[in-house]
C-alpha cells in the first residue's frame, strides 16, 4: 500500500508529532519537591529573575504529580489517592530575594538563609549541624536537619530560586 501525500495526512502527522513533543515534555518536566516523601512534587512552570532579589519560581500541582506520589509513596493509584493529594493546600509561587537570603516556601512558610554553618562536618552530625543555616523569618534557632523540620525541603526551594547562594 502506497502512502498517499495530501493535506489531510500531513495534518494528522503534525498533530501525532505535538502529541508526542506534549509528552516528552511533561515527562521531562522539571519539579520542586514540597514535603519530603517520595512523589510530594508539584512542577514547574516558569522562572524568573533567578538568582537576583526578585526571585520566582511558579509551579502547578498536577495530576501526574499526584500519581506519582499515589504510586511511588503510597504504592496504589486510586482516583482518591489522586483526588486528595490534589487538594493539598500550596501556593502557586515561591519566591526569595537572593541578597538577603529571605525566602517564601510552597506552604507560606518564610525562612531566611543565613549561609555557611561554620559548625557543619560532613563526618559528623549532619541532622544536628547542618551544611547551611536556615532560620525562621521570625528569627530563632536554625533549622536541624531532621526531615520533619523540612530543612531539606526548604534548602531545595531555595537552590531553586538562589542557586549561587548555596555552594
């Protein structure tokens, strides 16, 4: 059978090829993680101004990103699983002014990076003495590095927004 070249055909070979381009895409996304376990993702969809004192990162909490946390943390996709992750209450944008290290988390958390822990060792207590400091906005005592004070989290939206902070 002989291909036939005609409008119809190369319409339909260019809406296979968006399709598939569409695809690729979304599974290449780039994500930011929100919470520590596995699939707690939302992805992102724009940056701005990166590393400056306007820093801003948006991002959409999407149906992939709640499958993939149905499947990857919870180990069963159900439409309930999906359903309630969706509604995890996240703001759209984070953001940071890179100068002063203050920062907006997904939860509407402010935070402030401080910089280099001079008491970190990398052989040593990392949970206790962190590589970097990373206080409250409120100011207070730095973050340890247990996961439960979201200090990993909070480190990865800042990498984000102020990648040449953190080095």
């Amino acid at each position: 059978m002989r291909f036939k070249h005609n409008r119809l055909n190369t319409m339909r070979i260019g809406a296979t090829l968006c399709v598939l381009a569409l695809a690729c895409t979304a599974a290449h996304a780039e994500t930011l993680a929100y919470r520590t376990r596995a699939g707690m993702d939302v992805t992102v969809v724009k940056k701005s101004n990166i590393g400056t004192t306007h820093a801003k990162i948006l991002t959409r909490h999407t149906r992939a990103n709640a499958t993939a946390y149905c499947r990857d943390y919870v180990g069963k996709v159900t439409a309930r699983c999906i359903a309630d992750e969706l509604k995890v209450k996240l703001l759209p944008e984070i953001s940071a002014n890179c100068k002063t290290g203050q920062f907006i988390t997904l939860y509407g958390q402010g935070y402030r990076f401080l910089g280099a822990n001079p008491d970190y060792d990398a052989d040593g207590d990392t949970a206790e003495y962190t590589q970097y400091r990373i206080v409250e906005a409120g100011g207070g005592e730095p973050l340890k590095g247990y996961s439960a004070t979201g200090y990993d989290v909070a480190l990865g939206q800042f990498e984000a927004l102020c990648p040449n902070r953190a080095r």
